[in-house]
C-alpha cells in the first residue's frame, strides 16, 4: 500500500528527531569523557547530522549552482574536521538539525489548522438507484445523483435537500459552534456532519468542484517561499557566503592562524537570515487560519501589510447576498400590516422566483407556519404572479402587472415606493382583484458585523471604499449606514479594475475584498485580493490571493494587523540574526572564540530568530 505525503512526512520528522537525540547523547559523551573512547563519539553527530547538510549543499551546488547557508555550514564541518576539531564539527551539525526541527515545528503547527480539511475529504457516499441504496466511492458521485446521508454521517458531496429534516455540523466550512437546522430545499457541503436526521439529497457539486475539495486546493497552495522578502534574503545569503569566504581567507593569511578561520566560517553561516522570513510567514499563515483565512500566496501578507485601501464590493460581501422583506407597507386602515403580508406569502407560496420564496421564507421566519397554498396560481413572466386565495384573485408583482389589470396605483403610494427603490429596495405591489392594497419593500441586508468592521479598518490605517454595481443612490444609503466616505457606484467589473488602477498608481496600495464573478478581474489586479469563500464563487476564489472561509468579515481588521505584525518580526529577526553574527565574527577574527562556542552563539540566534516567529501563531493583539 502506498504511503501518502503526510506519513511520509511525519516518518522522515520521527527519524529526524531520534538522529537528534543520539547525537546528543554522543556529543554529551564527548564532552563529559573526552578521550574515554578509541574514537570521539562526536563523530556519531557528524554522520548523522552533518551528512544531510553536506548532501543537500553539494546537490545545490552542482546541479543549480545554488550557493546557499548549506555550502558555508558544510565548509564550516570540513574544515573543523580537517583542523581536528571533532566536538566543534559535531556541534554545528546538531545545533543546525535543532533549528531546522524547531522550524519543521513551526511550520507544522501552522498547517495543523487546514490540515484537517484533507482528512475530512469523505470516502463514500450512499445512491439512491431505483429504490435501492448503493454505497459507493465519493469520487464517483455524479451532479444530479440523489443520495441519502444517515445520521453521523459526513456529507459526500454539495447538494440540496430533497426530503428529511436534520440538523448539520457546519463548523468545519463555517467555524459556526452550533448545529444548523436544514430541509427541504436547503443547501449542505461536503465535509459537514449530519447528526440527529436523515435526509435524500441530490448532488450538485462534485469532485474537485466540492466546498472540502476547493478548502484543500487552497492548502496544498499556501506556501511561504513565494515571498519577496524570502528571495532577498537568500540574496543575502550568497553574499555572506562568499564574505565569509574571504574574512577567513584574509584571517588564515594574516594571522596564521587555522583555528579562527574555522570559527569565522562556522558563526559567519546565515542560518538565522534564511530562517528569519519563513518561519514568520508560515506562523502567521496558521494565525490566519485560526481566523478563518487560507492564504493560497506566500506573498499576501507581506503585500497586505502595505495596503492603505481596502476596497468592498457590498452584495455578499457588506451585505449577506440573500434578499429579506424590509418593509410591509398598506395602503390604508383597510389592511393590516400583517393580513397584506400575509396574502402575498399565500400568493408567493408556489413561486420559484426568488423574491417569492424570500416573502414566504420572511413570513416563516416571524414564527408562523407555512403558508396555505393558493387554490390557483399562475406565473406572469417578468410581472409577477396571479393566484386565488379565499376565493380572491391575489395579485403580486411589479407596476406593470397591476397596471395591465385595471389596478390604479395612488401617487402617494408610488411616491413612497419610489423612495424606497432609491435606497436600493426591490418593490413587490399587492392587489385583491382591481383594488390595490399596498407594497412590500424587499432588499438586501447589511451583515450585522459590517459596520464594525469598517470601523475597525479605519482605526489600523486604512481607508474603506466601497466599488458597487448598484445605482448612486442605494450605494451612498448602504454606505451612510457603514460610515464609509469614498463611494464608486454603477460600476461594472472594468470600471471596479480601472478605478483600483488608479489608486495604485497614485501610490495607494489596494486590497479588494468580493465574492462574484465580476470581482475576479478585481481580486486579480489588486494588490492583495481576498474572496468571500463560503459564498464566493469558483472564479473569485481562484483569482484571490486569500479566502475568508466562514465570510466572517469582522476577522479582516486582524489580517490587516497580523500582516504588519508579521514584517515586523521578520525585520526583528533579520536584525537579530545579522547584529549576532557580526559580534560573533569581530571576536572570532580577535581570537576570543573558539569554533565549539562559535557554534553555541551563532546557532543561539538561528534558535532565538524562530523562537521569535512562533509567537505569531496565538498572537491575537491589537497593535498595528
């Protein structure tokens, strides 16, 4: 049976860590007893240390000609050896192995987080075939499939409820604590649980095309040596190689002496420089992830720290996307608030439009039960529809169906519907026969954590703008209530990617923030790009740099700050690791430090620098 990566993986980091302690239990024998032994049982630590690093330093040279930290610690070990100094080599190696381990750590705990989501990728599923179930592997589930999920059971594959009622663990997908009722005609992702009911449900995404399987591709792409910083550090590295090359070349010759050659080579290795960068960007690539973000590119954060605008689009991002009754308006004492709701959802109760199903749903959602379908019903395309209620002929729909049945709307009436067009609404006038008795105003609801956010956004030190396809006036009222000052309304998707252009060559970096279709171009050319990733579609996702799993959009001010955190540490680090090895050097080239405490001192920062880094992963401050 063939091995996954993983497992690989944790046996290469168990074999690892037992090489680590057998060398440090040979390196203590050597220090304890020297010359107790035929042999110095330093050598156990060279050969179980030191043979990796000079094999991946001698394949970096020769095959890519890559001169890097591994080529200047491998002279280090040569040359300790070469000058007898066996305990010294012996220690490099094994301080080296420990900062590597400690940064395998590092990293994995960061990964930890999303990891799961590859284990949570079902197995089977259960077909519904001719009245009959059949259990079968979940990557052959079709779209159109039906298919029944037991309770306990994880759902195989997006879909929707056909029949059953149940209650779903979403807080893989959602990070939601609590079970979340579903039935009929609700939506359910793959890598949720079932956990009291039973429910059919047919397939709509599958495959790679499922919620868990999208999660996992934006995993397998987060990888923090796309950053900039990192490649200017490696930079850096092959300049102090050659440096040291030639500090202890000039010391050798001027001095005679072999001894601080060697210690020169072996405290002059950058090891914490290489390490400073991505240990930090994968510590906070898992702090992220904590706070419901997948970063798919090395370099988000780094470029997100540079942001000075963050740009919104509003209709499932500021807004939930999902349309709400927000006003129910009769047209005099004659019809209650309640009764005129109360007809229409009779009248919407068969529609499939979404402005039917979302009166009926709002009437449901005031505590009332399902609405008593309609004796008859008829839809009128792009109007509205017609049905009987009580004997009554019930119409619901836009101006022109009342106006095509005699119905003559009141210009005060008009005047008050019009208003609330112009903030965006979506107006649905109700008539029994030819007598009009008044509108419910529709429109889409402001998330509740938005304003929040906004505000908590200025105070890190950015702008909010808001880059809507809605007209002028519904955009400045959504944007009134959120308090945000800069507002481009009718935008279509080049509009939002020219005004983004325009900022950013005027100096000011932007992040976009959106979840449809017509945001990718945006997501793409912005700066940074981050999609709403429980509602955002395929497109957008893929454009953006960083998903917002759960489309809590109150964690972006804590993105913003954990990115500025983050190159503050990595300057820290950077800083660090450069003011330890040129101390380090000036004693060694003085002849105040042997190779075996060289080897102390400088691994000290290489430990020191990745130490650093990890306390981004719970770093939860409110610092800028």
């Amino acid at each position: 049976m063939r091995s996954s990566p993983l497992s690989i993986l944790l046996d290469e980091s168990k074999r690892a860590l037992l090489f680590l302690l057998l060398s440090g239990a040979a390196l203590l024998v050597s220090f304890l007893f020297p010359g107790a032994l035929p042999i110095d049982p330093a050598w156990l630590s060279i050969l179980l240390c030191g043979i990796p690093i000079l094999k991946e330093a001698a394949e970096g040279l020769f095959t890519r000609f890559d001169i890097k930290a591994d080529l200047l610690v491998s002279l280090a070990l040569i040359a300790s050896v070469l000058i007898g100094e066996i305990f010294a080599a012996g220690e490099v190696a094994f301080i080296m192995q420990i900062g590597s381990l400690l940064e395998e750590r590092t990293v994995a705990k960061a990964r930890a987080g999303i990891e799961k989501l590859v284990h949570l990728t079902p197995r089977t599923a259960r077909r519904i075939l001719d009245g009959s179930e059949e259990i079968l592997p979940a990557e052959e589930v079709r779209i159109g499939d039906h298919l029944r999920v037991l309770p306990g059971e994880t759902i195989p594959v997006d879909g929707t409820i056909l029949s059953g009622v149940s209650a779903v663990n979403q807080a893989v997908m959602t990070g939601e604590s609590l079970p979340v009722d579903k039935g009929p005609g609700d939506p359910v992702s793959s890598g949720t649980v079932n956990q009291f009911g039973s429910f059919d449900m047919v397939a709509t995404r599958v495959g790679e095309d499922s919620s868990i399987q999208r999660m996992v591709r934006l995993v397998q792409s987060a990888d923090a040596g796309k950053a900039k910083i990192v490649g200017l550090a490696d930079r850096w590295a092959t300049w102090i190689v050659v440096i040291a090359l030639t500090a202890a070349a000039l010391t050798w010759a001027l001095t005679g002496q072999a001894i601080r050659a060697v210690t020169i080579l072996v405290v002059f290795c950058p090891c914490a420089l290489v390490l400073a960068t991505p240990t930090a960007i994968m510590a906070a690539i898992g702090n992220a992830t904590r706070h419901g973000f997948l970063v798919r590119e090395g370099d988000a954060l780094e470029r997100l720290s540079t942001v000075t605008r963050v740009a919104f689009d509003k209709t499932g991002t500021l807004t939930r996307g999902t349309l709400s009754v927000a006003a129910v308006r009769p047209l005099d004492d004659a019809c209650s608030e309640e009764a005129l709701y109360a007809l229409c959802a009779r009248a919407e109760c068969r529609s499939e439009h979404p402005l039917g199903k979302a009166v009926v749903q709002g009437w449901m959602a005031r505590g009332n039960p399902l609405p008593t379908p309609p004796a008859a019903f008829e839809m009128v395309l792009g109007q509205g529809v017609r049905a009987t209620v009580d004997g009554q002929e019930i119409l619901a729909g836009n101006q022109l169906l009342l106006e095509r049945a005699g119905c003559v709307l009141p210009p005060h009436l008009l005047s008050e519907a019009h208003a609330m067009q112009q903030t965006g609404c979506t107006v649905i006038y109700v008539a029994s026969g030819q007598t009009v008795l008044g509108f419910l105003a529709l429109s889409d609801t402001l998330r509740p954590d938005a304003a929040d956010t906004i505000s908590r956004l200025r105070q890190a030190g950015s702008t909010p703008v808001l880059l809507t396809g809605d007209h002028a006036e519904a955009a400045h009222a959504i944007a009134a209530q959120l308090g945000i000052t800069e507002v481009h309304a009718g935008c279509l998707p080049e509009d939002k990617l020219r005004q983004i252009r325009a900022y950013q060559s005027s100096g000011q970096p932007v992040c976009m923030v959106g979840d449809g279709i017509n945001d990718a171009p945006a997501l793409k050319t912005a700066l940074v790009g981050i999609a709403m990733g429980g509602v955002g579609s395929d497109l957008a996702v893929e454009a953006a740099d960083i998903a917002l799993v759960n489309d809590a959009i109150h964690e972006l001010p804590h993105l913003l700050r954990l990115s500025r955190r983050m190159m503050r540490t990595i300057r820290w680090n950077l800083v660090l690791s450069m003011t330890l090895n040129f101390v380090a050097i000036a004693l060694a080239i003085h002849g105040d430090l042997s190779p075996v405490v060289g080897a102390l001192v400088h691994n000290a920062g290489s430990v020191l620098v990745i130490l650093n880094s990890s306390l981004l992963l719970p770093w939860h401050g409110t610092d800028q």
